[in-house]
C-alpha cells in the first residue's frame, strides 16, 4: 500500500519543482489520470503557478533535444522504465488531453474546492442554491452591527443592556461610543478559536438571561473573595501581634512582604511584583539578618503560607477583573451573531469565512464515497501544498479524504514548512504539520523526505541562514525550556512544548547545490545604538545610502524588496525614499511600489472625489469644506491663491469650483453613483492627470462592485469608505522596475535579488499591542456557568486562573516571530541588508536582541559560518562580497494609462422593457423603418376617430413606447394624413357606424386573419389594411382580397376593400 508522503521543505529548496515532479509521474503511470488528482494551495496566485508549471514541464518535454538535457526528462526515465523519445510523445499527448479537458485540470485553492462541495450540499446545510459567495466578512459584520443598533427599539433587553455598557464606559473615563469594541470582538465570530469552542457549547449560552445570572456570580464570587481575603490579613497581623511585630519589622519595612496583609484588611487589589512573588518561596525576602528564631518561625510556618494563599485570592480577583472587561462585548455576541446571519439570509450569501465549518459538518457527517457523488467528482490521489498554513477546520476536511485515498492504495503528498508558518492570526495551525499529522496517520505508513538543498540563494547567503536560525532556534527553546517549566502548565505539556519547537527547526541548516557552490552572495548587517537618537530615525537615514549600494552593484530597482512588518514601518520607508529622492533629484533610482502608496485614500484625485461626494450631502460640512479647498488648491483650479486663505471659514468652497458643476449640483445628485462621479472626474478634469489614471480606475471598481451587491447611494457610499476605504488599493504589475516595500506576510513565496529588513526589533514572543483574544475554558473555576469567555492576551494573564492559556499563547509566539525572522531572510538570493538595535538591558525581548545574543555562538551544524562576531568591524557586520551585474538597458513600461474615457449620461445603458424597443437609440430615435411601422401600427390600432389622437398619443408617451423627441412631429404627422380626401371619412365619429381594430377572424381549420380596421355601416362594410413601407408588394393585394373574401363568407353583402401606404399618401381599392 502506497504510504502518505510528506514532504518538508524549507525556503528555496525547489518545492514547485518536486510537486510538479510528482504530478507529472501521476500522469504518465496513468494516463487521463488528470481528472482524479486534486492538487491544492491557498492563493490563486500559487494555483495559477503550479499549473503554468505542469503544463509549461508538459510542452518542453514534447519539444525534448537530447541536447539541451532536463531534470524532468532524467526523473521520468527512471520513475517510468521509458526511453527519452517515449516521455517526449507522450508529453505532447497528455499536453492535449489536459487542454482538451481543462476543466478537469483540478488544481485550485482550497476555497475553490471547498466551494464546490458546498454547492453540491446546499440543501443539508439550509442556503439557497443560487447563493452568492461573499469574501468581505468585516464589511457584513461592520453592516450588521448597523443594523442591530437601528432596531434596538424592537429590543428593549439589548437596549438596556448597551445603555449599561456605555455608563460603565463612561464611569471608567472611557468614550461611550463602543462601536469598534463590538466590530473587534464580532470579528471572532469567524475566527476557528471560537468556532471550534460553540461546537461543544450552543451560542444560547450567551443569552442575557445567562450572562445576568453570570453577573451576579461574578460580583458574589469577588465579595465573597475580598471578605477571605479581609480575614486572612486580619490573622496575618493578629499573629504578628502575638510576637509585638509590625510589617514594618520586617526587612524592607514599609515596603516588606507582610504589608501586603494591610492592604488585604482593606479589601483592597494586591499588586504582586516579581520581588513579592519571590516572597512567596524565600524567608530571606522577609527576614533580616539580625531576626530572631521567633519571627523566623512565624515567617516560615505562618506568613509564608498565608500569603499563598492571598495570592490565590488575588489570582481569583485579577480573572474577574479580565472576564469583566469583555463582559458587555459577550453580552452582544449571540446579538451580533443573529443579525449576521439575518442579513446574510436576506441577500443570500455564503460568508467564505463560513466554509470550513459548514464543510467541517458535510465531510464529518457522511462518507467520503457519498460526498464526491454529489459532488460529481472522484479524487483518487490528493496533493496539498503549503500545508504549514491548514487550519483546524481545513485539516478536518481533508484528513477523511487523505484517509479514504489511502485506503484504496492511491498516491498521496503534502508539502509545507513549518518554519514558514506565519498567518496564525488566519486560523492557520502548524501543530498540524509538526506533529498531529503524523500522529493521526500512524495506522498508515508515512513517508517523510527532506528537501535539504536551497537552490534560490547564494551561497554566503546560505551559510548566513544556517548559522543565524540553527543558533536562534536553539537559543529560543532553551528560554522556552526555563519559562514553562516555571510556569502553571504541566512539566509533560511543558516538554513537549519544547521538543516540537525544536523539531520544527531540525531541518532549518540547508546544503548547499554543487552549482551554488563559490557563487559568492553578500550580507550586511548594521548595530545602531540608541544612545542619542531613536533606533528607526538612524536606519531611515542609512536606508538611501543601503539603496543607492544596491543599485551601484547593478541590481535593477524591481529586484530590491525592502521588507517591513506593518503598513506604518512601510509609510516611513517610503516617505524617506521620496524625500531623498525629491532632494537629490534621483527620481528614477528611487521609484517604489508599497502598499501604502498603492492605496486609494492617498492619491489625490481620489480624495478630491470623496471629499466632493460629501459636499453634495453635507454642504456645511466645514471640516471637509477645508479639505476639499485643499484638494482643489493642489490640482491648481485657482492658480493665484494664497494658501493662508484655504482654511479660512469664510472662503467658500464654490469659488474653487468649476461654474458648470455649481449650476449642474441638483441634477448631479439625482445620478447613479458610478455616473456622478464620471460626471465629477469630467468637470474637474481629473482624466488629464495621467498619474492619477490607475487610482481612478480602481476607485470606480470599488464603486461597481459595491453596487454588483445592494443599491448605494452617496451616503451608503461614504459609510463604507469611511469604514473600508483605507483598505483599497490598486494592483500593479510584478514586473514594475521599482523597488518595491511590503510586508514579510506580503513576501512570502517570493523572492528578490537584493532584499533590506530595516527594523530587525520586533519582539520575540506575541505581542500584546495588538488586540488579541483569547477564548479561555472555565471548567474547574468558579465561573463554570458561561464555559468559554473572551480575555484580551496581556501580560495580566499571568496572573489569573488561566495562566496556562497564556503560557501557550506565549509560546506559539516564540515561532511565529521566528518564523517571519526566517521567512524575511530567506527571501534574499543574492544580498541581504539588515538593520539591529543596539539596546543595553538584559534577555531577549526582540529580535533584535536575538540576533545580538547569538553573535558569540559558534554553530554546530554544517554548511555555516564562523561565529558572526567574527564579521564584525565596530558595528557592521559583513560576509562575502557584493556582487556585480551588467547594467540593463532602460526599458519604458510598455502599457500605460494615457487618457481616462468618461461615461457620459446619454452613453449609459438603459433598460429596454420591450423588446421592440431595441430599435430605438438612445436619442430616442428609431433606428429602423421597422420599429417606426411597428409603433405606427400600435397608435392606429388605439384610435376609433380623429378625436382620439392626442389621448393615445399622451397615453403612449407615458407608457414609454412614443419617444418624447417625437412626440409633436408624430402627432402633426398623423393628423395630417388623417385629414386625407379619402381618408378622413374612415375615422370621423359616428354613433351609427361600428369601428373594429386588429379584430381577429376566425376562419376554421386553425386560420385565423386580422384586419387593421373594419367600418360597418347600413350600406355595407369596409375592410383597410395599414402599410407604412414605400414599397407597394403584390401580397399586400392578396392579404386584402382574402379579408373580403372571408367577410363575405359571414354574409356581408357588400364589402369594400382598400389599402392605405400612409407614407405614400396613396390609397388602392380592391
């Protein structure tokens, strides 16, 4: 039976190729085979990658020359026992199956395969089938809080309740205004921590009822606690006083141990400092020299004890205190949760942060045979890539299948790196990878292979990697080591903590490939000392001087990446870089590409527009008056202005504003969105700004795609841009040649020549800056009653009855900021630029720290360097040479925006509800002599006599079917022809004469004929045929000669027929 084979592989060690290499064995030992592989990753980006790869393998293989030899075409022979010219037919055969099969060609993002059994199960999981996948969860979420405090007058419950939250706020100096508080923890609605929890308990245990009753648990526990802690420092002191002691007899006096038990007399929180929890093993922290055996005893034997056990007691207070925090937030979850749903079921949408757990339910909930039934596909062998990313849910998904593949005897691999696991705040887990996947798979055989060599790199690069994340990983485990064993968690959980960090870097040394062998490589590290100025103000101003190196070398801007770890590091680099840039005139050296200056709110135009946009509803809305002076000042619509006058009140805004808008406003108002602001880019001539194209580009996709979901007018608008604007960015092209600034999660499974980490100093472990949450368990405390609360992660944790959380947390930390340590560097192939604070003070609290406390260690493991100390010249560090490239030829971007076409009203699209209306343009005019006679034909068919001319043509108008353009001309027209010699008799009013218009015969057999108009009067009858061609046709004749012939048949005596070419003004008597 084939085994499950995992493959390890560190950064740059040529995973692609090896996960091509195993596709393209599958296809040759089984042709066709292409339909029954489902190969996995996590962006469309990797997706659309690996699928280049095995096709463009496929094609080179097809087009094989034993003179240019290929990795590929070696691996086949010996994988197949083929010749060369074997492979290379058959290449160009499954080349065509796989082209002529495409859709069968699965391999996607694990979204898209998730989707797709979704859709096959939409009826077991309670969505409709034409349900519409929404990505954007922040944005639901953000719109369903809306909601939910519009309608708080339908609940009064959930209105007391927040009326509550907001005095306490209040009380505390806190801003009432709790919006964001709700939207952050709402946000862990769709985060796996809490999902897997309410899988075990149902939501309902959030209701008010509960959490009222949990209330009065928490207040009667905290009384309850302060009263025994009340005693107990009154028994402190009484025993004290047995002795003629005080607390301040004792060492440090006023500040010693025992006045601790003063403060817990008070009922008062007790501030447990490191020196005070010493105190809770050591006498020597209680006892002076000179102490008599008396107090020592009592010190030993009493206090000591009693002090534990206020800790204990004070422990209990700190989780009521963190509980308490969040305590309304919990209370509006289930809320927050309902609303949600009511929103998504009302539009239909699947939130795709959803899929994992609805898919959790089909997968676990059926057998796997049964799933790809309905699912109409049948995988037998599953590749899953970048597996350090899975997350609970995902593994969850995929192990029955991996399961069921391998029990049937099928092939099946999963690649990742746990080193590279960096998006835990993404529900990834790599546990997965480092541990549980083996575990659960132990009744299987499991293969593991080690993709040792790092083909992306240099090598100094190389040998740099290897000494700092061998010596780093084992300098971490050993803080790790000391920091759990001395923690509340099991020394058992402590152990196996530290062995799976230790694994997890096992691999991290990498050999180095013969034909990486003396290419050089170059590594620049720099200590700056904080002495005088900030650590990031010295880097910023070493960063152009780093930058104009990297260019003298020969590498071209597009291959430098300068890595950062948030959108504020990245604001700061750029601002820099232009700066200088602004200030040398060295433009072209220092174009970039950042986040930052890729998002819309920055760009000028952009800004002008939104601002605009306000104006239109908020006229006196004089903050953003001012900035809209601004933006106008900048695009220079008054060129003469002083700019002391721009944030004047009594500057209007209109002066600054082109006539035609301010006598065009109203009527602006009245448009669609995406019309206004064409109109608004036109009046303000923002299209001619060829700079500012792209940013306008993608602001109205913003504004489609809005308008692709509900109805948005300017106001809904505003509120999403006020909310989600910062977000939006345009897209720009890889192959830009201009350094780019990214985040080290933006980097991954890139690559650079030349890449610059300027801020080494992020700290080791999580940092609690941010808002985290933990969702921590209750069973076995007193607050049993809710089973799950939310904590905010600070070092107060330390503290409570759920320590061991914080612990852990702690120590997922660890990894995570090694991780992204480990996947900033690796990124560099040829150079790599580093900048490292250097701070005074002991242990390691950042990377920074780190990569210092490890310069004196001499790594074990080969290939390496000598200990990086060695490379040090005062405070730069160096290793190899810079290398130099040949310069390139300057090359303009081939595709750029010129010109922006505005949409102008009458080119919009309109909605036609006939579809004869085809024929009119959108001038209101026909385009046809067809539609003409077909409305021509409609205004006849409506009128009995002259009189009723105007009525159907006012009828008509409105009904939309009469173009108001022709309206006037039409009427005159008909009028006209009405009054014709011979004409004018047929449609004069008379209450003796009986009129049928487009009145069927019925002529038996299924015939059935239809006259345009019938006149019976006494005398006989008369039958008239319309025809507004120019054209005279002998079937016009026969159509006449078959309507009389067919009223004679009903005993009309005398029966007159004619036809009437209205245009022509010519009439013919059958």
């Amino acid at each position: 039976m084939p085994p499950l084979n995992i493959y390890k592989a560190s950064a740059g060690s040529g995973k692609t190729f090896a996960l091509t290499m195993e596709y393209l064995k599958l296809l040759y030992s089984f042709p066709g085979i292409h339909r029954h592989i489902l190969a996995v990753t996590f962006t469309n980006k990797a997706a659309g990658e690996m699928k280049h790869r095995i096709l463009s393998r496929l094609s080179a293989l097809s087009h094989y020359s034993s003179l240019e030899p290929m990795e590929e075409m070696k691996q086949l022979v010996e994988a197949t026992g083929l010749d060369e010219k074997s492979i290379s037919r058959q290449a160009g055969e499954l080349l065509d199956i796989i082209l002529n099969d495409y859709s069968g060609f699965s391999v996607g993002t694990i979204d898209k395969f998730f989707q797709s059994v979704i859709r096959a199960f939409t009826r077991e999981i309670g969505i409709q089938p034409g349900y519409n996948l929404e990505l954007d969860h922040p944005r639901v979420l953000s719109l369903a809080v809306d909601r939910m405090f519009q309608d708080l007058g339908n609940h009064p419950e959930l209105q007391a309740w927040l009326i509550r939250y907001a005095e306490e706020r209040m009380e505390e100096s806190r801003s009432w205004n709790f919006r964001q508080e709700i939207i952050q923890l709402g946000m862990q609605l769709f985060k796996e921590s809490f999902q897997g929890l309410f899988l075990k308990h149902n939501i309902s245990v959030l209701k008010k009822e509960n959490l009222n009753l949990f209330s009065e648990d928490l207040v009667q526990l905290e009384r309850q606690t302060r009263r025994k802690m009340s005693d107990m420092g009154k028994k402190a002191l009484q025993q004290m006083g047995k002795l003629n002691l005080s607390p301040e007899d004792f060492n440090l006096k006023s500040n010693s141990p025992a006045t601790l038990f003063v403060t817990a007399v008070k009922e008062e929180d007790i501030n447990f400092t490191d020196s005070k929890l010493l105190a809770l093993e050591l006498p020597e922290k209680w006892l002076k020299k000179d102490s008599s055996p008396a107090m020592i005893a009592l010190t030993e034997e009493q206090l000591i004890p009693q002090l534990n056990e206020v800790y204990s007691l004070q422990v209990i207070l700190n989780t009521i205190a963190v509980v308490r925090a969040n305590f309304y937030t919990l209370g509006i979850l289930a809320d927050t949760w309902e609303y949600v749903r009511e929103y998504t079921r009302e539009r239909n949408l699947f939130l795709i942060a959803d899929s994992s757990r609805f898919l959790r339910g089909i997968i676990g909930g059926n057998q796997v045979p049964f799933v790809y039934e309905r699912t109409g596909s049948r995988f037998h062998h599953i590749m899953l890539d970048e597996f350090q990313d899975t997350s609970l849910f995902q593994y969850d998904n995929f192990r029955p299948l991996l399961d069921n593949s391998l029990a049937a005897g099928q092939q099946n691999l999963v690649v990742g790196d746990v080193k590279q696991s960096i998006y835990r705040w993404r529900n990834s887990d790599w546990k997965i990878l480092a541990s549980e996947l083996e575990h659960d798979f132990r009744h299987q055989e499991v293969h593991i292979r080690t993709l040792a060599k790092n083909f992306r790199s240099r090598e100094e690069i190389i040998r740099f990697n290897n000494t700092v994340f061998q010596l780093s990983s084992q300098l971490l485990s050993e803080m790790i080591s000391r920091e759990l064993l001395a923690s509340p968690v099991t020394r058992m959980e402590a152990e196996q903590e530290v062995e799976r960090f230790r694994k997890a870097y096992e691999d991290v040394v990498q050999e180095i490939p013969q034909q990486q062998m003396g290419t050089g490589g170059f590594v620049k590290g720099v200590l700056f000392e904080e002495e005088e100025r900030p650590f990031r103000d010295q880097v910023l101003d070493a960063l152009p001087d780093w930058v104009e190196e990297i260019r003298q070398s020969g590498i071209e801007p597009g291959e430098t990446a300068i890595l950062v770890r948030t959108r504020k590091e990245g604001v700061a680099v750029a601002n820099k870089l232009l700066e200088h840039a602004r200030l040398t005139g060295e433009t072209r050296s220092f174009r970039l590409i950042s986040n930052e200056s890729l998002l819309l709110v920055h760009n000028n135009s952009v800004s002008i527009l939104v601002s605009l946009l306000r104006y239109l509803v908020q006229p006196d809305h004089e903050i953003n008056n001012t900035l809209l002076k601004y933006h106008c000042f900048l695009l220079g619509t008054i060129p003469d202005m002083d700019p002391a006058q721009l944030f004047g009140v009594d500057v209007a805004p209109e002066l600054f504003f082109p006539e035609h808008f301010s006598e065009q406003r109203e009527l602006l108002k009245q448009l669609p969105l995406y019309e206004l602001i064409e109109s608004l880019i036109e009046e303000f001539s923002l299209g001619s700004r060829a700079e500012d194209l792209p940013y306008l580009q993608a602001f109205q996709d913003v504004v489609i795609d809005l308008q692709r979901r509900d109805p948005v007018g300017i106001r809904d608008f505003l509120d999403y841009w006020e909310q989600h604007g910062s977000k939006r960015g345009i897209s720009v092209s890889e192959e830009s040649n201009a350094l780019r600034i990214l985040t080290i999660h933006k980097s991954k499974g890139l690559e650079f020549k030349a890449v610059i980490v300027p801020f080494c100093d992020w700290e080791v472990t999580t940092d609690h800056r941010n808002f985290d949450i933990l969702w921590c368990a209750t069973d076995g405390t007193p607050l049993e009653r809710i089973p799950i609360v939310p904590v905010k992660f600070t070092s107060k944790l330390m503290h409570t009855l759920f320590s061991p959380a914080y612990y852990r947390e702690r120590m997922k930390g660890y990894l995570d900021k090694l991780n992204l340590l480990y996947v900033a560097f690796t990124r560099a192939r040829d150079l790599l630029y580093i900048g490292i604070p250097l701070k005074e003070g002991k242990g390691v609290k950042s990377t920074g720290d780190l990569l210092r406390a490890i310069l004196k260690r001499s790594p074990e493991k080969q290939p390496c360097t000598a200990a990086l100390e060695s490379y040090l010249d005062g405070k730069v560090m160096t290793l190899g040479e810079m290398p130099v490239y040949p310069s390139q030829p300057q090359v303009e971007d081939p595709w750029q925006f010129r010109s922006y076409p505005v949409n102008r009203d009458k080119r919009s699209l309109k909605v036609r509800l006939r579809n004869d209306q085809y024929f009119v343009d959108e001038e209101g005019i026909f385009r046809t002599g067809r539609m003409y006679g077909t409305m021509m034909h409609q205004i006849f068919s409506r009128i009995l006599s002259i009189k009723d001319l105007e009525p159907v043509l006012d009828a008509m108008q409105k009904e939309g079917q009469v173009p108001g353009t022709e309206r006037e001309a039409l009427e005159l027209l008909i009028r006209k022809k009405l009054n014709g010699p011979i004409v004018k008799r047929w449609f004069l009013q008379d209450e003796t004469v009986q009129v049928y218009n487009e009145r069927a015969i019925l002529c038996g057999h299924g015939v059935m004929l239809r006259p345009d108009r019938v006149i019976v009067e006494e005398e006989g009858i008369t039958v008239i045929d319309f025809k507004f061609g120019e054209i005279e046709k002998p079937d016009h004749i026969r159509q006449v000669r078959s309507y009389m012939e067919q009223l004679r048949q009903m005993d009309y005596k005398h029966v007159e027929g004619y036809i009437w070419y209205v245009i022509l003004d010519k009439t013919i008597k059958i």
